[in-house]
C-alpha cells in the first residue's frame, strides 16, 4: 500500500469515529510503526488530523501545533448537571430498577447517569465508571464496590477517560453498560467530543447491553461524533416528552423503550 492509500485510510477512520488508535491503524494498513508514525506526523502537520497520545482525532479546524487533551468539546458538567433535572431524576430512579442485586453493571459519567446513584445502596453491585461525580456519589455507600479506569482526568466533566490500548480497564465484562449521550438521531447516539467516543466504544465492548438514558430534548440536536448506530442500543429510557417520530425512531431500530 502506497503513501496515497495509507492516507486516504487513516483519513477515513478518523471520519468514521473522530479517532483512532495506532494498534487499530497498524491492523488496517499492513505497514510498519515507523512508516504510520510518518504518515500521520505529515498528515498532522498538513493539519488533516491531530496527533494524541496513541493514535490520533480528527482537527476540527484545529491547528495541528493545538495541545488535544487539554479539554473536552461540549457542554461542561456543572451547566448540563442543571438542566432537565426532574426529567433526569425519573430517567435514573428508573435505570436503577434495572440493575439487579449483586451484579456488576457499568456506569458511564454524565448528568443523567448520576441520578442513578441515590437507588443503588440497596443493590450491593460492583459499578465501573469513570465518573469522579458517580465515584463521590456512591463512595457513602459501603456495600457498593466502585472500580475506575486508567487514563486522564477532564476537569470540565469530571471523568476520567481510557483512550488507549495501555490505558487498560479494570478486567470486567458486565451485563449492563448505563450510558447518556449528547444527541441522539437517526444517524445514531452522538457525543461532542472524539475522544468521548474513543472511551466509550471501549465500554460498549465490554457489556451484554447497552441501556441509554437520555431526556427527551437529546432528540433535538443530531450532530456529532457516532459513539454506536442506533441498532446497538438494546433499552433507552426517556421522559414523556418524547416527540411521537422520535418514539417511531426508536421502535423501528428495535429498541426497547421505556418512558419514566
């Protein structure tokens, strides 16, 4: 495979997603370390791509000399935290129903997902997030054993993201993965950031079913990065606000619905 090829490659799997690892490019290409390393140095310096610690993410318009982690795109957790907050509190008591006791469940950051943590005392489960805010909501709860992810720390939503193959996870395979999402469309569950993505596609990996919980305004922006297609998502939960075509969405994609 010429240079011509490698980039048009490397290019597309950066589209697909917002990222890519340098494992998952060495796979694809069938070319060396040196040989990646230089195509994406020349692809980053032509301002294509943005190089990252272990792969690299799309540039958005950014310049290429931009530090890439050094925050997230999207709405910081301390505004989102306060919008739709009855419709959140009734979408997590009922994801919290969901769990079942003594099992193991993984719990993705977000404002959503966080109303789960007030139902869970009782439930004596084992909770993978990588939600400092989940983590400081559950640590009251002594019979709840809380494990994180490797990886850095993003103050403006207070997680910790694994986006690389030697940031490994904790070693576990859950039933359920609890996750939010940015916007939610035809196109799929979407999130802002293309790192977001990178982490949370680790998740998904691991878990038997993928329960999203989002309030009914996620339905109104359909832009984004695509975290999974609509047909990943086995149940989502929503409040009643839902828009008769967004139920239709849901229903014809297969996915369980429940209204909170």
């Amino acid at each position: 495979m010429h240079v011509a090829e490698r980039e048009r490659v490397i290019l597309e799997r950066v589209q697909q997603s917002g990222f890519v690892t340098f494992k998952a490019l060495e796979e694809a290409l069938g070319a060396s370390p040196a040989t990646i390393r230089r195509d994406l140095e020349r692809l980053a310096g032509a301002g294509r791509i943005i190089r990252i610690h272990g792969g690299a993410k799309a540039a958005n318009g950014a310049s290429a000399e931009q530090p890439a982690t050094t925050g997230l795109t999207g709405v910081p957790f301390h505004i989102n935290v306060t919008r739709h907050t009855a419709a959140k509190s009734a979408i997590g008591q009922v994801a919290a129903r969901l769990c079942s006791k003594g099992e193991s469940v993984m719990i993705d950051g977000g404002s959503t997902t966080l109303h789960m943590c007030p139902h869970l005392e009782s439930l004596q489960l084992q909770v993978l997030t990588n939600s400092l805010h989940i983590v400081s909501a559950l640590l009251p709860q002594a019979r709840t054993r809380l494990l994180v992810p490797s990886g850095q720390v993003f103050r403006e939503q207070n997680i910790i993201l694994s986006i690389t193959d030697d940031e490994p996870l904790p070693n576990l395979h859950a039933p359920k993965l609890f996750m939010g999402a940015a916007s939610i469309g035809s196109s799929g569950l979407m999130q802002e950031d293309s790192l977001l993505v990178a982490a949370e596609r680790k998740l998904i990996e691991r878990c038997e079913e993928l329960i999203v919980l989002v309030d009914s305004s996620k339905f109104d922006g359909h832009s984004g990065h695509i975290v999974c297609k609509l047909d990943e998502i086995d149940t989502l939960i929503t409040d009643d606000a839902i828009r008769p075509q967004h139920r239709q969405m849901l229903e014809a994609a297969g996915i369980r619905l429940i209204i909170a």
